[in-house]
C-alpha cells in the first residue's frame, strides 16, 4: 500500500468536528483508525526490514569496490614497473 492511500484512510477532522460527532460515529472512526494502525505498523515492520538487507547490501557492495580499487592500484604498479 502506497503512502497515499493511508493518507486518504486518515480522517481529516478539526477538534470542533471531532467534538460534534455522534457516539456512533466517533467510535466507527476509532475502529477505522485502529485498523489502519495495525496496517501502518506491518509496512512499517517490513519496510525497517527490507532496509536493514539494502544497508548490509551497500556495505558489501561498498567493501568489493574498495577492494577492486586497492587491487588496480597494486596491478597497475607492477604495470608500469615491468
């Protein structure tokens, strides 16, 4: 689910409307909210998770440049020392 789909699930009210509603109402909106809580914290929980796997990715990707780097400058000075 994208981000702006919970933004549209999110009721937009002002203190005064919130003040105004009917029980009924008010508690359907709690329910609402709950439910779309609990959907927030799953993207949330596999979000965290999807870039805690990219970090470790960058890093490894990060500690194979630096070697591929450090290994040309060692072939590139046997290169022009023979």
């Amino acid at each position: 689910m994208e981000i702006k789909e919970f933004k549209n699930r999110l009721h937009k009210l002002t203190a005064q409307e919130i003040q105004e509603l009917q029980m009924d109402v008010a508690m359907r909106i709690v329910e609402e909210n709950c439910n779309l809580l609990t959907d927030l914290e799953q993207v949330l929980f596999d979000e965290i998770g999807d870039y805690g796997k990219h970090k470790i990715a960058v890093e490894q990707i990060k500690s194979i440049k630096s070697t591929v780097i450090e290994q040309n400058r060692a072939l590139k000075a046997v290169v022009q020392s023979g």
